[in-house]
C-alpha cells in the first residue's frame, strides 16, 4: 500500500528502478568518479608543474583563428547560458518541478548545484591559478582553474536532461534533450576559450570535476534506492 504522500506524487515518482538495474549502475557510477577524480588529479598536477603550457598556447591560438564579430557575440552569449542563464534557468526549473510534484528532482537539482558552487569556489582558491590575456572581454576577478562555466553548466544541463529524459515517454524526445544537453555545455566551454578568459585545461578540469560530483550523486542515490527496494 502507498502512503497519501506517496499518492500524491506523480507516477513518475513513485516508480521504483528495477534491482538488476541498479546493480549494474552502482559500479559503473562509482568507477567513473573515481577515474574523474584520478584524471582531474592528473591535470592540476601537470598544470601546477606548467607542463600544459604548450597546449593550453596551441587550443587558443587555434580556436582564435576562427574570430568573426558574429562568432563573437555567439561565444558571449553561450558564456552568458554558463552562468546567468543557469541561475535563471534553476530558478524555473525547480518552480516546475514543485507544481509538477517532482519533489525528487527539485531536491537533486538542489543539492547538484549547491555540491557544485562548494567545488568551484573551494577548487579555484585551492589552486589559485592566475587568468590567460583575454580577448574580447574584461578579465573576471576570480581564479582560472577549474572552470566554473564548464563546471555549473556540466552539472546544471547535465543533470537537468537526466531529470527530464526520465520521465518522459518518448525516445525521440529523450534523445534530442540529451543531444541538446551535450551541445550546450560543449559550446559554454568553448566560449570561455574563444573569449580567453580561460585556458583550455581549465575547461577541461570543469568538466571532470562535474562529473566526478554527478558520479558520485548517482552512485549514492543508486544506493539509496537499493536499500529502500530490497
């Protein structure tokens, strides 16, 4: 028997993940934040040593080849979708899921963003990595390394797609949100490139530390739902 909480909620909600599946999913979850972890371990030790210099050099310079006044004002506002369109964007989308009654997904939109503003702001003063000349913007007074576009919109767009993808019924549908999901955060960390302001490790190491936070999440919350199915 259901609660009248549990009534409540949509069905949606209220489904169960199969046991077999989660299984397999506590694994491979877990295996991928702990090959993140080693990797985003790897790249800050090669970029406190300065052994990416000459790649950080040669991903800008050629990103930079490609400057156009209309490449410019897509680049800016791709970087605005990486930090003011994600607060506007979670700001909706928790409201939605609050009337919807996908009180789970308001929640782990929730915690997702607030583990991820912990990481930025705790990485950036943890490596206090000076900003690259930037190109068509004034330079941010914060850090450089890791990305806080990268790492926000990785998070945000990422999990935000997982959320929706869940619960609805069509493939189709499901594929163009992960697609457009992907392509999004893609052009957020290039943006940053394109307008200097960041290296492109520091993209990179964005990206890595998202997702060894987002592992980590599933992984815990595929625990969780273990125990409360047995």
């Amino acid at each position: 028997m259901t609660n009248q909480g549990d009534a409540q909620l949509p069905e949606v909600e209220r489904e169960r993940k199969p046991l077999a599946l989660l299984g397999v999913a506590i694994p491979v979850s877990l295996l991928v934040a702990a090959g993140g972890l080693f990797l985003f371990a790897w790249i800050a030790e090669e970029v406190m040593e300065n052994n990416t210099r000459r790649f950080d050099a040669a991903v800008r310079d050629w990103v930079h080849q490609y400057s156009s006044p209309s490449m410019t004002s897509a680049a800016k506002i791709a970087s605005w979708l990486g930090e003011y369109g994600v607060t506007i964007a979670l700001v909706i989308a928790l409201v939605v899921f609050v009337v919807l009654r996908w009180h789970r997904a308001a929640i782990w939109l929730t915690v997702t963003m607030a583990g991820a503003l912990v990481l930025d702001i705790s990485l950036k003063y943890a490596f206090h990595r000076q900003r690259p000349p930037p190109f068509f913007v004034p330079l941010p007074h914060t850090y450089s390394f890791p990305s806080g576009h990268a790492l926000f919109s990785f998070c945000f767009y990422g999990v935000l797609a997982g959320l929706i993808a869940d619960r609805v019924k069509s493939r189709a549908v499901e594929v163009c949100v992960w697609v457009a999901a992907a392509l999004l955060i893609a052009a957020i960390g290039l943006s940053r490139i394109y307008l200097g302001v960041h290296y492109p490790t520091d993209v990179i190491a964005g990206y890595v530390a998202a997702a060894v936070w987002v592992s980590s999440m599933i992984g815990f919350d595929h625990v969780r739902a273990r125990k409360r199915n047995a």
